[in-house]
C-alpha cells in the first residue's frame, strides 16, 4: 500500500515498486489523500492565476490518477478525498476543508479502516518532513504512521528517500547531456536523504517504461514536463532504483535491503 498526499505522487516516488510488485503478481493498493485541486490546469493555467478552477483541475487529475496507475498496474485505487492545502506558507493552508487542518485521528482512522480491509504486508509514504515539506506530505506521513502502529497490520513501513548521491549524480547526468535544469534542483535543493539512512534500494530498471508512462498520464502537471523532457533512455537511467528509509519493522530483516519484501513469507520477484 502506498500512501500519497496527491495525484502523480504516486508516479514519481513510487512508481517502479508499484509496477515491479505488481508484475510478480502481489496486490497493490494506491491511497491518495487530497484532490489535488491546487495543481495546474489541462490548459496550463496555475494555481493563484486566472483560469484556474479548482473543480475542474481536481476532475482532470482523478481522470489522470486513473490512467496512471492503470499504467502502473495498480489493483486498487482508493481516494480520501481531502482538499488540496497548497505549498507551505500558501493562504489555502488555513482553509478548514484543507488536509492539512483535517484531525489526524479521524483521518488516521479513515486510512486504517483500508488497512484492515487489505491487510497490506508493506506500507509506503513519505518521511515526517514530508520529503520537501509539503504540507500535505507530512500530514500523509502522520496519518500513515498512526494507522500503522494503531492496526499493527503491516510488517515493514517504508518512506521515500533520494539518497543525497543519488541526487549529485542526476545532476551531473542532466548536465552531461546539456539540460538547463529547474532552479528546485539547482544549488542546495531542499530535500534529499543522507546515504547513511537509507536502508533499501529497490531495482525497478525492468518497469522503467511503466513508470514513465505513469509520469506521463499527469500530462496537466507542468513540473512532470521537466522529468519527461529527459527522454527515455536518460529518464531509465536515473529513475530505474528506488530508494526508501525503513521507518516500522517487525521482521528483523537484515540491512541494506533491496526487496521491500524481505523477511516476509513472500520472496520478492527474481
């Protein structure tokens, strides 16, 4: 079960384990928590500009949060339906109906009922800064955390990382091939995780293309044209290992991992 904040979350930070374990026939289950009503337009227009109408954007990127993880060969799409909160800071964090303002016991509670229903042996989401500090990130990482220690169901709870070498060599790659990159990634971007805690790396080179196409069902998302604009082959080679901080663990499984499986009666995919 991966448990994310927006529509395309799902696609850039855990696309490839989604089709890899997927393809070696486990259920996979998506939860996403908001509408993503703050992203961009099909016509390109942002949010905080004219044109912009969250009803539709939030329409269109259900639409593509299908498409995607048809692509990715999702099981089941579940969707809690919480209002997009913005970027920390935004005025929209202060709206009551935002997921950030939404309690995280009643919400917790709403994530844990799906865990019981699917009993999943792993749990994905993001760390407790959110990866970026997105505030709909941290509140998906609080919700996930209480649900998981609440149901006591999954084994093993992972969070997205982006092992700070890992990020040094995408850039030096991006350069090589003569990419002017975005300024997020440039200089001292505000994310990346310290090598020396991640604790699993999960090859998904066999599904890279699905998790491209993934990418690119969320055509609307003006930030995903970057990572497509890679190209293919560029794209394979930057995004075909994931990468993960084990956060819940009661297997006793051995570190570094590169199944997110191991300890758990199933073997992972060879």
């Amino acid at each position: 079960m991966a448990v994310h904040a927006h529509p395309d979350d799902e696609a850039l930070f855990t696309g490839g384990i989604l089709a890899r374990y997927a393809g070696a026939g486990v259920r996979t289950v998506v939860v996403t928590c908001t509408n993503g009503e703050l992203g961009d337009s099909a016509e390109g227009s942002g949010p905080h500009t004219s044109g912009h109408d969250p009803t539709s954007v939030a329409l269109e990127r259900r639409a593509e949060l299908e498409r995607s993880c048809a692509a990715l060969g999702v099981d089941h799409l579940e969707r809690l339906g919480y209002h997009d909160s913005g970027m920390m800071g935004w005025t929209e964090n202060a709206a009551p109906e935002a997921f950030w303002n939404a309690g995280v016991d009643e919400a917790a509670g709403r994530l844990a009922a799906l865990m019981e229903r699917y009993r999943p042996d792993v749990v994905v989401t993001y760390d407790a800064d959110g990866f970026y500090g997105h505030p709909d990130h941290i509140q998906a990482h609080r919700i996930t955390v209480a649900a998981a220690d609440g149901t006591g169901i999954p084994a093993k709870v992972y969070f997205v990382a982006l092992p700070k070498t890992s990020l040094a060599g995408f850039v030096d790659l991006a350069h090589e091939a003569g990419l002017e990159l975005p300024a997020w990634v440039e200089g001292d971007p505000p994310f990346g995780t310290d090598d020396e805690l991640v604790n699993a790396y999960v090859d998904c080179s066999a599904v890279v293309e699905q998790k491209y196409e993934a990418l690119a069902a969320h055509a609307s998302q003006l930030d995903n044209a970057f990572f497509l604009d890679l190209g293919r082959e560029l794209f394979g080679q930057i995004f075909s290992i994931e990468a993960f901080v084990r956060g819940r663990d009661r297997t006793g499984a051995p570190t570094p991992e590169n199944d997110l499986f191991a300890g758990l009666a199933y073997a992972g995919p060879a």
